[in-house]
C-alpha cells in the first residue's frame, strides 16, 4: 500500500507501509562479527520509509534476547569492568580544578561552529550575507534533523541494531504546535488519525555523553561503537557528508577524554574520513592483555601505540571543545555542557555567559551529560549544572535534554521541559517501581516492566551472569568462618562471622548510597542484607549435616567425604560448605539490591547487575527553519535482537518556543 505524502522540504514523495513478516524479513539480523552485507537488514528496509507504530501499554514482558557477538554486553561484576571500576576510582581521586583537560581547550566561536556545520552539510552551499551572523537554519536554507543518542557502547550486536534503527527515515505523526504532545501516557493514546510527516535522517549525529562502557578508551570505543556503527553506516552510506557533534559523560573522563577526542575532536585534515582497516574489525584484546602489552613495550622502551583517529563512517566531527554553543535557529540556541566529573569548570561558565549577555532573548535547547532530576528526585550534579548556566525554570522557556540514566522520561516543570533519553545501547535502568517518586509524563518502561525484570536480579547474580567477582570475595570474606567450623571452634567462627557482617553491612550501606543520604530504612536493609550474607556457612552446614546424616567437623567422616584421607576428608567438606555458602551469599547479594530499588532507596546498582538489553531508543528533532520551535520523537526498539524487531514511536511532543 502506497500513499503521497510530503516530504521534510515540501515535496512529494512515496511511503510504503512496510509488511509485517515477508521474504527475507523473518531472518535475523546479522552480528557484528559478520560483513558488512551477510545479515539480513530491518523488514521493509528497502521500501521506503518506515511508517511506526505507537508504543503499547506497560505490558510486563519477561523474555529478551541477548547479543552472541563480541564484544558482549558488560557484565559488571565481572573481571573486565574490575578494571573500569578502578579507572573510576583513579579518575574521580584526581579530578580537581589542578588536573583539568579542559584547561588546554578552545572552544568554537559558536557562528564559526554554526558555519562550518553549515558548510559541512550543504557540501559548501551554505548562506552567507555579507559577514552577518546566521543561525544555522538560516545558513541551510530549511529546516535542521538532529539525531540525539546517550549512552552508547556496551554489547556490540545491540549497538549495530541502534544504528541500524538510526540511519533509516520514518513516518511520525505530526505534532501539532500547541498540543503537548502527540503521545500521551505510558500507553499511548493521541488522536487515531493526524498528519503524518517523514523525519528523515539526521544532519548532525549528537552523542550525548557515556560513550562506551565500562570506560571509554579508544579501544572500548572502536570495538563497541565504531566497529558496530560502521557495519551499518558503510552498507547505508548515501554519499551525503553529516556532522558528528558530542559531550563527554564520567565513562568518558574516565579515561581523561583521550578516547573521546579521538572520535569526536575536529581533524586538522577537511577530508570526510574513510572508515577502512580497523574501522570494521574489532580488536578484541583483555584488558589484561591491554595492561601486559602496555607493560611489556613500557620494560623494553619502546613505543605503545593506541588506534588513531576513530571515524565513523559518512560523519565528520566538528568540534574543538568538549562542549559548545550553536545557534541552531532565528531565536533558538544549542547550549551542550561538561562537568568533568564534578562541575562546569569556570572557564565553561565564562563562555556560555558571555554568548547569553550577546543573545539574551534566544530560548535555550540545553544538552547536559546527566540530569536534574532522576527517578523523581533531584540529582545534585544535574542541579550544579542548571544554576552554573543560569536557568530560572519558574521563568525561562527552556528543553533540558540528557542522558546517563538508561531510559526514556519526559516532564515538565515550571516553563522549563526536561527529557531524559539515555537509550543508545548500554544496559537499562528502571522506572521508579514506588509511586512515592513525582509521575511523569511519560516513561519507557513503565513500573510493571520495571517490577517484572526486577525479579530475575537475585537468580542472574547468584548464577554468575553477572559476573564472578562476588562469588569470590564473598568466599574469601567467608572463609576464616568455615575454617573455624570446620575445626569444632565455634567461638573463633562467631567472632569471624561477627567481624565479615560488620564489614559487609558498612559495603551494602555504602551500595545503597549511604553518603548521599542518611536512612534508617537503608542501614536497617543493608543489617539483614549482611546477615544473610555471613549466615551461609552456619546454614550450609547445618542442611549438609542433615542431609548426610551426621555431624560435618573434622574426624567425622560422612558419604561424601568417605574414601579420602584424614586431612582430605577436612578439605573436601570445608569446599563443599564454601561454594555453597558463596552462591548463597551471592543469591543473598542480589535480593539486597532487588531490594533497594524496590523500596526506592536507590535505583541503578539492581539493573545494573541485570544488564538488561531492552527498551533502546533515540531522538529524532526537526529544528524548525523560522524558530518557532523544535518537534520531538523518540523511536525505540522495545527487543533490539528480537526476530523481526520493529521500532516504535515511544513518544513525540513539541517544544514551542514562541
């Protein structure tokens, strides 16, 4: 079925509602680890644009697919993200106004940014009168797309579906100026019947900060996002040249911006970049083989060499800072920040004052690397961000839009609209499960979804899936107890279980979030937590015992044990009570954080854990040519690896302006 409709530029053109399963479509997408080519492409990918359907309901779903690709999602318990996790820690010990990237920048001139974008776009035809200074819409001549995704870079084969996603055109409804939004609700809902408009593909591609995980270096970047990415983009490549324009997020200062820059930092060359060699292969190299190889050249004096340049393909970055102003239309002005991993630093400050002292009348779109408020509370860094740029929200018309939390939310407060969408591949976060947290407007996914996958988080840690890590310390921790045990000195076991609880509900206290708030709720939570935790030996002997039927110490010899010598009968069964006191406390680990977030005391470390694929999404923004305003969809792939997945339109809303 074929219907006329117009274009983004006014002209006519086809679009095809695209079948719901035929030919080829039933195949699965192909992996990262295939050419470019050998995996079968989105259904209807080929025949026009794809018309979408709006999101259904807040339907508890509980099966999804994982990638099979390399590399894999994190799993952050893991022996890979131990690494991150000490990155993170160097990282913020050393992040102060003394050790700063940001000293050695010089950030665009915004009209010389605005021009070269222009330029970029418009193969050289931009507008320019007489040295006047022009928004970018006027330097093109029409309306500007941008497409904005936020925390990039985790399992590979999720990644090559987002940007598989992202490089098509779409047919949206319209959102007409004046109504909140064309999609109501987490279910939906708007007229069943509207104009219906084609949002082709982005001029620019905007990163919205966490560019790779656990930490982007170049070589999380390359193997997560600019492999992946390229696969798609070299097989849909246009010949059109696109800017590429982004701000760091704390996965990126983690690694002190070097892989950052990389891709986003302008060249000195104005060449597009040719994504060839290493641009579609994967390094695939351990973080300990990274660090011995390091080590190795580092002893024998030679020269340790990173990747290059990291192109993706049919882009060019365009920035020299990481973070700018951009006038994007007559009265609408681009504002993206970097906090470092603590605040906008005074030099940042002093820039953007001083283009709001130039253009005080211009509304404010505002980029931030992490929100204001997050799961209905305030976020203190987001706050800091919001005063350090001056936004009064009870009086300005402003749309703050940023990412770090991995999901979908939209709400309002005062003039000022806020979107959270921080959808672009990494593993999800939660919907607030409670009510007690302020509602919003909308939300992907919904608290049922939310509960849903919640359950699956104590299994998925027990198991191992989420990596080993706890199994390990939590069997050292446990150790001495069962040693003690084991040699019939239950006093030295309590005075050992005694001192593992302390030190493990001081661990489940800090988890919880113990310094940014003081809880009786959550010290209380993180004491049964610990409790649970150092019970296993006490518990795993005492069933064993049962079970086999006689007394587990040592010279008291049972089924299991029989047939070893005196000291390996000793050994056998402290291994025994260990592994399974160590699962259990793992099981034990994993129900403490289901718990946090269940009772609404924090809201990351369970999903986390859970590395969740689903629900990823990104921003497709029409920037009106006159500046009367911005048009909003969020299109997302509730099951990104699903046979036949079909995005769907999350949520559209308009932002005036005037």
């Amino acid at each position: 079925m074929t219907a006329s409709k117009l274009d983004p530029d006014g002209a006519a053109s086809t679009v095809h509602s695209a079948p719901r399963a035929s030919g080829d479509a039933g195949a699965s997408r192909g992996s990262p680890s295939s050419p470019p080519g050998s995996g079968d492409r989105m259904p209807g990918a080929e025949r026009g644009p794809w018309r979408l359907e709006r999101v259904g309901g807040d339907v508890p779903r509980g099966s999804f697919r994982r990638g099979k690709g390399k590399p894999r999602g994190v799993r952050w318990f893991g022996a890979r993200s131990f690494w991150g996790h000490l990155r993170h820690f160097a990282a913020s010990a050393v992040a102060t106004e003394d050790i700063d990237s940001r000293d050695w920048m010089t950030p665009d001139e915004p009209h010389e940014l605005s021009l070269r974008i222009a330029r970029l776009i418009e193969r050289g035809r931009a507008k320019e009168e007489g040295g006047k200074a022009m928004s970018l819409t006027e330097q093109i001549g029409r309306d500007l797309w941008i497409d904005y995704l936020a925390d990039t870079g985790d399992d590979a084969d999720v990644s090559a579906a987002v940007a598989d996603m992202l490089v098509r055109d779409y047919v949206v409804p319209e959102v007409t100026p004046g109504t909140a939004s064309g999609v109501t609700g987490s279910g939906g809902g708007g007229p069943a019947q509207r104009r219906e408009v084609i949002a082709p593909r982005g001029d620019i591609l905007f990163f919205g900060g966490d560019t790779a995980y656990p930490v982007a270096t170049a070589e999380e970047i390359h193997d997560r996002v600019v492999v992946p990415f390229n696969r798609v983009l070299d097989e849909r490549y246009d010949g059109r040249a696109r800017a590429l324009i982004g701000i760091p997020g704390n996965h990126d200062w983690y690694d002190g911006l070097d892989g950052f820059a990389r891709l986003f930092r302008r060249r000195p060359y104005e060449q597009m970049p040719a994504a060839a060699g290493t641009m579609h292969d994967t390094l695939q190299r351990s973080e300990i083989a990274r660090y011995t190889e390091f080590a190795k050249r580092f002893v024998r004096g030679e020269h340790v060499e990173k990747p290059g340049t990291l192109d993706l393909v049919g882009y060019r970055p365009v920035q020299s800072a990481s973070y700018f102003a951009l006038p994007l239309a007559p009265g609408v002005h681009l504002y993206a920040a970097d906090r470092q991993l603590r605040n906008i630093d005074y030099r940042q400050r002093q820039y953007f004052e001083s283009w709001r002292l130039r253009h005080p009348r211009a509304e404010r779109l505002i980029v931030l690397p992490d929100p204001p408020h997050h799961f209905g509370e305030e976020n203190p860094s987001g706050r800091r961000m919001v005063r350090a740029l001056g936004l009064d929200e009870t009086r300005e018309r402003a749309l703050v839009l940023s990412g770090d939390i991995h999901h979908y939310e939209r709400w309002a407060e005062g003039m000022t609209s806020y979107v959270i969408a921080g959808g672009g591949g990494a593993f999800l976060h939660p919907a607030p499960v409670t009510r007690k947290r302020a509602t919003r407007t909308m939300e992907w996914p919904g608290p049922r979804q939310s509960r849903r996958l919640l359950w699956q988080v104590p299994w998925k840690v027990g198991a191992g899936r989420s990596g080993v890590l706890p199994h390990f310390a939590f069997g050292a921790l446990l150790l001495p107890s069962v040693l003690a045990l084991q040699e019939g000195a239950p006093l030295r076991a309590a005075v050992a279980t005694l001192l593992a609880w302390a030190f493990v509900w001081v661990c489940f206290a800090l988890i919880g979030g113990l310094r940014r708030r003081r809880s009786l709720a959550l010290l209380l939570l993180a004491a049964g937590g610990a409790l649970a935790v150092v019970a296993g030996p006490w518990l795993a002997q005492g069933v064993l015992g049962w079970v086999l039927g006689g007394s587990l110490s040592v010279g008291s010899p049972t089924a299991l044990a029989e047939g070893l010598p005196p000291g390996g009968q000793g050994i056998a069964l402290s291994a025994v009570i260990l592994l399974l006191s160590s699962v259990g406390a793992s099981v034990a680990f994993g129900v403490y954080l289901m718990m946090l977030t269940w009772c609404g005391i924090e809201n990351t470390q369970a999903f986390t854990a859970l590395d969740h694929p689903g629900f990823k999404h990104f921003l497709r923004m029409r920037v009106r040519h006159d500046g009367s305003g911005i048009d909003v969809w969020c299109i997302g792939l509730l099951d990104p690896l699903e046979k036949d997945a079909r995005p769907v339109l999350v949520d559209a809303f308009f932002w005036r302006t005037r």
